[in-house]
C-alpha cells in the first residue's frame, strides 16, 4: 500500500477518532479545572496531556531547540510562525508554561474545542469588528499584566503556502502595552504533517526553534512596526536556519 493511502486510512480508523474522544474528555476535565481554579495545575495538565496525546496519535516526533531560552518566571508574548492546526498543541506541549491563546473568534464557535477555549481563559479576536478587536487587545494586555503568558500568530492564521506572511499589529500592541518581552518561535514541517483544509495525519517530523527573549522596555506605540519587523526578520532567519539542518526527534 503507498505511504499517503496507508496514512490517509490510518487517519480515519485511529488518529481522527482517538483525537476526538481525548478532545471530548480533556474538555470535560478542563471546564471543571477552570470552575474549580481557573489558574490551577489540573487545568495546565490537562492542556498540556491533550496536546502530548494529540501529537503522539497524529505520529508527530519532536525536535526542539532553545529550551534555554524559556524563563517561566517571566511573562511574555510567544510570537510564532503559523502553518497548520497543530501548532496549538505542538507550542503546549514544548513550552511547558502556563500561556492562553489569541485567536480568531471562528475558532470559539467550534464543538468542545472552543468550548474548552473559553473556559480555560483564551482571547477571542474578531478582525471584522474594529470595536470587538480593540477590546479583545485590551483584554489580552490586562492578561499579561496579570502575570498570563500569550500565544500569538501575527500572520492571523495559517500561512496558504508555507511561507512566513506579512505580520499584523496586535502581538507587538499588547507586548508595548504591557511591557512584556517578545519570543520569537519559529515552526517547521506541521504544514507536511496536517495541511490547511485537510484531516489527512500524515505524520512525521517537525521542528521547533525558540528565540531569546526581545525586550519591549521602554518602548511606545511609535515602536511598534519596527518591533513588528525585528520579529518577523528573526523568525524568518529561525525558519532559514531550520531548513538548513536535518530534522530530529527528541
């Protein structure tokens, strides 16, 4: 049997259906962590075991360079390259953090999925909505001055073609606003693992590269493209550097 039919079928038999019943149960144990304490250690680890399990059954293996980087002292902006649905899962179970998620309300209309988005304390935005969106941002920046860690894709959604798209502003508004560092992150082969629009798991090695922290001390909303641009140039060269080296599991 060729290798995509015989994944194409593995998918629908084992990872699809596995996948669906750990979302179902992970999102009953984590809406009754978040009612029982919204900031506790069951709700982190069952996000954190959601994501592990998800991995493991879509036979992703992992690679990660610059653990060193992370500081979970400090609260920050994970800023990341975005190439497919399994960059959530694959960010929660490398950078072993407590962090919410910014991302586009569609996702929050989703069974047990933006079910569990909501009770766990992630940030709807509605880019349609010039007045939903700044109350969003305004959230996300009361979030992080609380002590929260953020997820942000400034692509605003998956990359079309694999290549790092141009960055909105939100991410580098809410680090400016809040003062907070920026993390670069840069994600590569989950696009060849789960592509756009596809439920075919094909599995296979992706890589993650975790940038040093890049301070927002200081700055003013006039900072903010060229914070914008710092970030995306060194997410690029990440994504550059990546290519440039053999892909391998932890």
């Amino acid at each position: 049997m060729p290798r995509d039919a015989f994944t194409w079928v593995r998918s629908l038999l084992f990872t699809i259906p596995l996948i669906l019943v750990a979302t179902i149960a992970a999102t009953a144990l984590g809406l009754a962590a978040s009612l029982l304490a919204p900031r506790g250690q069951l709700l982190e680890s069952c996000k954190r075991s959601w994501a592990r399990f998800l991995l493991a059954a879509s036979f992703v293996r992992v690679s990660v360079q610059g653990r060193e980087n992370l500081d979970g002292s400090r609260t920050c902006i994970f800023c990341a390259n975005h190439l497919s649905y399994l960059d959530p899962p694959l960010l929660l179970a490398c950078l072993e953090t407590p962090v919410r998620f910014l991302a586009k309300e569609s996702l929050f209309a989703i069974p047990f999925l933006g079910w569990a988005m909501r009770g766990e304390g992630d940030v709807p935005i509605d880019r349609e909505n010039p007045r939903a969106a700044a109350r969003s941002l305004a959230r996300a920046v009361a979030l992080v001055r609380q002590g929260i860690s953020l997820v942000v894709f400034p692509e605003g959604g998956r990359s079309p073609d694999g290549t790092l798209q141009p960055f909105l502003s939100g991410a580098f508004h809410i680090a400016i606003r809040a003062q907070a560092p920026v993390v670069p992150i840069a994600i590569r082969g989950t696009r060849e693992a789960l592509r756009p629009g596809s439920l075919h798991f094909r599995g296979g090695r992706v890589q993650v590269a975790i940038g040093k922290p890049i301070s927002t001390h200081g700055l003013s909303a006039g900072d903010q493209d060229n914070l914008s641009i710092a970030i995306r140039e060194k997410i690029q060269t990440m994504l550059e550097d990546l290519s440039a080296r053999p892909a391998s599991a932890e």
